[in-house]
C-alpha cells in the first residue's frame, strides 16, 4: 500500500512541476514567435543564444514576477531588470504588463516605464520608448494592444492607447490614442486610415515603409 502511494505521489505533477513546463512552454512560445518575424534566424538555438531583444523579454518575465510578490521582492526586481539592461540595452521597468509573443528586433535603447501594458502578438524595433508624460503615481505609460508593430525610434507617451493591429512609424512621436488597425506616423504623429486587408503590407514588416 505504501509502495502504491508512492508510485501515485511520484506521478502527480507538483506545482513546481508545473510551473517549471509552463516557464518552458512560454520560452518555446518566445522563440518560435521570434523566429517567424527574424528572417536572418532559422534555428531556436540561434535565436536563443543571440537576440538580446529576448533575453530583455526572458528577464522581465522573471522580474515581473518577483515585483508582483510584493513590497520587498521590488528592490530585488529593479537590480535584476538593471543587470538586464546593461547586459541588454533594453530597459523595462519590471511593474510593466507584457503579453505572449513579444519580440524586440535588435534589441538596444528600448525603454519601456512602469505602468506601460502590452498586449499579444507585438513586434517593436530598437530606440522605442514608451514612456510617461507625468510624475504623479499614476497610469502614466501607454497601452498597447494586440498585434502591433512599433518602428524604430518612435515614442510613445502617455497614458494613450494603441489599438490592436495598429502600426507606429519609425520615429513617430504618439501623445494620442491611435484606432484599431490604423498607421501613425510623424512628429506628431498623424493617423491614417485602415487600410483594405488585400493591400495591407506584411504586419510585421518595419514601419519605416510607411513614411
């Protein structure tokens, strides 16, 4: 009867278990969404040992999970996120929200604040920030949703929101919202409109093309 209890205790996937197929699930998930928007990667391995845009995106889901335990989890977070950033180029306060399949091409002078979220599916280049307007403690970074690439060099400031399947141009400046499926560009940034689905260029294609 022991022996049988045993047996059953050794099979049931224990939290840690199940935390640990859910951290390599999501790795998986990274790399193989980084590889589709990468032409000059092929391999997992490859993307795994030399995009730092996703060893940024690795170490932040560490820190975010630390700053969501608590007051004196944060200080550890923001020393982890610093070593990330130096070792990186890529700086993201470990309070902001990022979802499924992030990529960051490149990988250098992207800042992202404390109280951006992103959404799933986004692609952004190097030099973006999305950053604050203001010093009170407040919802002061952007919201991003779902399918959006951002170009190289653009800013986005405020507490704005981008909708889904948008698309920022390289070096746009964005202090308003942008709509769903729409392109920004200049400084500022003006929004044109959705375009047809048959002429829409390749969504992950680098905004620069639209200016």
């Amino acid at each position: 009867m022991a022996h049988s209890t045993l047996l059953t205790t050794g099979h049931r996937r224990t939290p840690l278990t199940q935390s640990v197929r859910a951290a390599v699930a999501s790795i998986r998930e990274d790399l193989d969404a980084a590889i589709e928007r990468d032409p000059a990667t092929t391999s997992r391995l490859e993307m795994a040992l030399a995009s730092p845009g996703l060893h940024a995106v690795w170490a932040h889901r560490l820190t975010h999970s630390m700053w969501r335990k608590g007051s004196r989890w944060r200080l550890p977070a923001r020393l982890v996120s610093q070593v990330a950033r130096a070792a990186t180029g890529v700086e993201i306060h470990p309070g902001a929200q990022i979802g499924k399949r992030f990529f960051i091409d490149h990988g250098m002078g992207v800042v992202i604040g404390e109280t951006a979220e992103v959404g799933d599916d986004v692609m952004i280049y190097h030099g973006v920030t999305l950053g604050g307007r203001s010093l009170d403690r407040v919802k002061r970074h952007p919201t991003v949703g779902n399918k959006v690439t951002i170009g190289a060099g653009a800013r986005i400031l405020g507490p704005v929101t981008i909708g889904d399947d948008a698309q920022i141009g390289a070096n746009a400046v964005v202090v308003h919202d942008v709509p769903d499926a729409s392109v920004a560009v200049g400084v500022p940034a003006k929004i044109r409109r959705p375009q047809p689905v048959a002429v829409q260029p390749d969504p992950y294609a680098d905004p620069a093309l639209f200016i």
